[in-house]
C-alpha cells in the first residue's frame, strides 16, 4: 500500500471523507480529520485542515479555483483491470528474447491477432527485444504486458523519422513535430493511426485530435440546452441516437467575441480586455472538444460520467457529436523501452526517439513503464480518461519527460518519476518537465518525484489541471508560442509541492494564474525565466500554507477528491 509520511492512503483517505462531511455540516473540520485519521492507521493532520480544503468539499463541483478532479483517469479513477484472458505470447509468433533479431514484426503480428480476437493480454516475457519499428495497439481491449519493467526491455533501434518520415509543423517553421507527437510504443486506433500517418507521409501536417487531420470528421447527435459547470445531467434536443455506454464529443463553438475563451479563463475585467484575436494558435484550438461516456438516458435528460467542465450556453453552439473510433480499454505494463542512445537533438528538432503515446484513447493505461535515452517520454495527443501509474523516465535527457496537449482531458498521472539525467545537457537544448497545453483541462499529477524539469504550463491556455504531492528540483524552462496566447486559464492547483532547490518558475502561480490555488508550496525565488500575468487586474487567486507543504491537510488533493466520490 502506498503511503504518504506516516499515514497510509487508506487513512488519508478516511480524514478526507470525514473532512468533507464536517464541512457540509459546518463543523469546525481539524479536529474531525484528526479523529478519522488517527482511527484509521494512527497518524495524525499535522497542523488541522487546510481551510481551503473545508472550503472546497462544501461545494466541490463550482469551486471557483480548485477543480473537481476526482474521477480522472481511467474509468472515471477506477482500479485499473487485472487477469485479462492470454491469447496470444510473442515467442509463438517468433520474437526472440535475446536481442539478436528485430522482434517488432513478430510483437506486431501477436498484437494484431489479439485484437482480431476482440482483446486480451498479449504477454512478452522477460528478456531483451531488439526493436526496428514501431509497437502499435490500434485495437480496444488489447493489454500488451511484460514480465515487469525490470525484466523485459524493448530495445529500440530506430526513430520516427527513420521509421515513417519527417514531420514538420503546421504552424510553420523547420520545427520536427516528433519533438510533441507519437511513440515507438503507440496506442492509437487503426484507422485513425493510417490517417495519421498518411497525411504526415504526404506533407500534409494533420490536426491530432478527435475529429480527423482537418477537424471536419463529425457528426452531430443532438444539440444541447443550456447548462452548468459541475451539473452531471444534461437535456438534449433528441436522445434517439444516443445510448447509454456511448462515447459522445461534447463540442462548444467560440464565438465572435471569444467569449468562450473568456469562460475559460475565469470570465470578468481581465479576460474581456485581452486580445484574442492575433492569437491564431490558440483559436486554433477551438471549438473546445470534450469526450465523455454516456452513463444514463431517461426522456430527454443524459447523464455523464463526469460533471461537465464549463457551462453550456446557447452563444457556443453546444452539441453532442461523433468522433472517430476510439481506442478503449488496452494498456501496456510491465516493460522498459530503451532507445539506443544518442545525444539529445537541438530544442524543436527531435528526430522522434519517443516512448510511449496515447492517442485518440479513452480509458487506456500504462502501468510500470520505464522509458530510457528519449526525446520525449510519455505523451498524451487527443487522449482523455487514461492512467498512468508507476512511469518513469530517465537516461541520457528528454525535452518533454511527459506532455498532454491537443485538447488531452481527464488524465491520471500518478507515482511518476523524472531521473536527473545520465550524461550533461547538450547546448541548445531545453528540458520542460510535466507539459500540458492547448485547452487540455483537468489533468492530474499526483505522487510524483521529479529530480529535473519543471511545471511546463506551454500556453496555449490549459485550464482546471492539478498538481499535487510533488518533490521537484526546478531547473527546467516552460515553452510556448507567443501564438498560443495566455499561460494559464482558470481553475489551476499546485497542492503540496516541495521544491528542493528554491527556484519560482510556474511553482507559486498566485500572480499568474486566475481564479487558481497555491496551497503548500515551498518558499521560492525568482530566478533565470520570469514571467508576467496574462490577465490585467485582480487574477483572484487563493494562496495558503506558503512555504510549509508539510502543514497541508490533505497532503494530496486527488486523493482526497476521489473520496469525495466513493
């Protein structure tokens, strides 16, 4: 069982049920999770509740700066699923596990014949696999799982551009795209992967997203009435295409005076006076594409499985609509991916060297994954609903340890870890860190030890993301376009996050970000790249405990929101 400090997650758990009981009934809160806790494993809150958190549990779902994000990842933060069915072991289908041979093909074919067979786990014993091409899972319900990530390695050979060509950017420039998309290990839909790849092959640089490499592969299902951030139900034109266990897109428009980009944002004086419209990357962006799954249909009235993350008003268009097949249901576990070392690129010319990537997935999973010797770790493009526990990349230095952009929502990243860096950063290049941009909202990392690399907030405006229960050494750069437009949109957390070398860069936000939280970050200097508020005006942040993350209470705001829940 995992623990934090002293006290194990169940206890921390246990106070922060009774902590959110206490504050819908007005009771005082401290001594109520001190009772729970002690109760439960002996331990105890170290300084009371943090007043924030009482705040919160009273109205968890409209809070105006701490998001809900208690049912993030994987079925909305469900265990992930164990004693899959075996069909299929890649020595049968001719992968030797000494390193001798290409074993892709061979993990390929095994793969492929699992998904053919409507799912199941797909076991690569331990061992070495030589790699010379990219491992693909492009059917649901397919679990490609090693003997542990300290027994089976696949060694990978080749990068993407080898592999399927250069891939440049549609937003122009000599940048490689490989420095933000795809992985040698890739889950992603069969077709949509060959769309994909198609376009990139033909120089046609695609959008990444749910709806197709030009964003017009959709179809509407029923429009929407208005609604609230955090209402769970929904009425809708017409149910007569709709089901329960779908999987919808709800799709809102911007409208002319980008009054949606302002709701994201916070609303109010600061977000009406800034200047959308040079911010071409960001508009590109919009609309807002939000995948959720369909839990109940009675009449006209749809429930979801998570609370809705923005209101729905009729100025935005609201529908529900198609997307393309997702990839449901598959993960990989167990297994190392190493890449033959080579020396970090030039900053945004990544030769694609990159780990493990969800795309277009939704409730899929990584479970004791290591990457070595990438340019980037572990990447979420389109990908909503997904966990990853117990990943972890080290080696020779990545620019992107772990990013989520191209509209990426509702993921889990817990009990991650960032390596200090085997061999000196090469000059020219950057390493970012946690990355999240393009309007990717309520994201969570959780559990995390980052020995290098930052909080990489990379513009584009992501909103409503937590980060909490985080020992970082600061020393890496946030990115991103002037194009991109703000930093931050509204509903942004850092809780409980313990900053070893004292360095400010995008860990304090309360003079950044608006309508967010700071709760229990370490005290920290500006030092190397300062950045400046977005927003004129009052940003209306909170911030508590400053410089004493050991006082916070509870020491993780996910756990404590899953809770909330249960």
């Amino acid at each position: 069982m995992a623990s934090v400090g002293n006290i194990s997650r169940r206890g921390l758990l246990g106070s922060a049920v009774a902590v959110a009981a206490a504050a819908a009934t007005g009771m005082t809160g401290a001594g109520t999770a001190r009772a729970a806790t002690q109760g439960a494993q002996g331990g105890h809150a170290p300084g009371g509740v943090t007043p924030l958190w009482r705040e919160f549990a009273a109205a968890p779902f409209t809070h105006a700066q701490v998001p809900f994000i208690g049912r993030a990842g994987y079925r909305g933060g469900s265990d992930l699923p164990r004693h899959r069915k075996v069909v299929a072991n890649v020595l049968h289908y001719g992968a030797r596990p000494d390193g001798s041979a290409d074993a892709a093909p061979a993990i390929n074919r095994a793969i492929a014949a699992a998904g053919e067979r409507g799912g199941g786990t797909v076991l690569i014993p331990a061992g070495t696999y030589r790699i010379d091409d990219i491992i693909r899972i492009g059917h649901s319900d397919v679990v490609v799982r090693g003997a542990g990530s300290g027994r089976t390695k696949l060694y990978a050979t080749k990068n993407l551009t080898e592999l399927i060509g250069v891939y440049g950017s549609r937003y122009g420039g000599d940048k490689s795209s490989w420095s933000w998309a795809g992985g040698l290990i890739w889950l992603c839909p069969e077709d949509r992967w060959t769309s994909l790849t198609d376009a990139i092959k033909a120089k046609a640089w695609p959008f990444e997203g749910w709806t197709g490499n030009k964003r017009d592969e959709w179809q509407t299902l029923t429009a929407v009435a208005p609604a609230r951030r955090g209402d769970r139900s929904i009425t809708v034109e017409s149910t007569k295409q709709l089901k329960r266990g779908g999987l919808v897109l709800l799709r809102l428009v911007d409208d002319a005076g980008h009054t949606l980009l302002e709701h994201m944002a916070g609303g109010g004086p600061g977000p009406e006076a800034y200047y959308w419209d040079d911010k071409t990357k960001l508009t590109s962006y919009v609309p807002y594409e939000w995948p959720v799954r369909i839990t109940a249909v009675h009449g006209r009235e749809v429930t979801l499985e998570r609370p809705l993350p923005l209101d729905v008003r009729p100025e935005w268009d609201p529908r529900l609509t198609t997307l393309a097949t997702p990839l449901t249901g598959s993960g990989v576990e167990g297994l190392t991916l190493e890449a033959v070392e080579t020396p970090q690129s030039q900053h945004l010319l990544d030769k694609g060297y990159n780990g493990v990537a969800f795309q277009c997935a939704y409730d899929c999973w990584a479970d004791d994954i290591t990457v070595r010797h990438v340019d980037n770790g572990f990447g979420l493009i389109g990908a909503s609903a997904c966990t990853l526990r117990r990943t972890r990349v080290e080696g020779r230095g990545s620019h992107h340890p772990y990013y989520c952009r191209e509209g990426s929502h509702d993921n889990l990243i817990e009990d991650f870890t960032i390596a200090q860096r085997t061999v000196p950063a090469p000059a020219g290049t950057q390493l970012h860190g946690i990355n999240v941009e393009g309007l990717s909202s309520y994201n969570v990392w959780s559990r995390g030890e980052m020995e290098m690399g930052t909080f990489d907030s990379h513009r584009g405006m992501p909103f409503a993301n937590v980060r909490t229960d985080i020992t970082v050494n600061n020393n890496g750069r946030h990115g991103g376009d002037a194009s991109a437009g703000p930093l931050f949109g509204a509903r942004f957390t850092h809780w409980n996050i313990r900053v070893t070398n004292g360095r400010a860069g995008l860990m304090r936000i309360d003079g950044l970000a608006p309508y967010s939280a700071t709760v229990g970050v370490s005290e920290v200097t500006e030092f190397d790249q300062i950045d400046v508020p977005d927003f004129t005006g009052d940003l209306h942040t909170r911030l508590e405990a400053y410089g004493t993350p050991e006082a916070v209470w509870p020491p993780n705001l996910h756990d404590a929101q899953r809770a909330l829940v249960r």
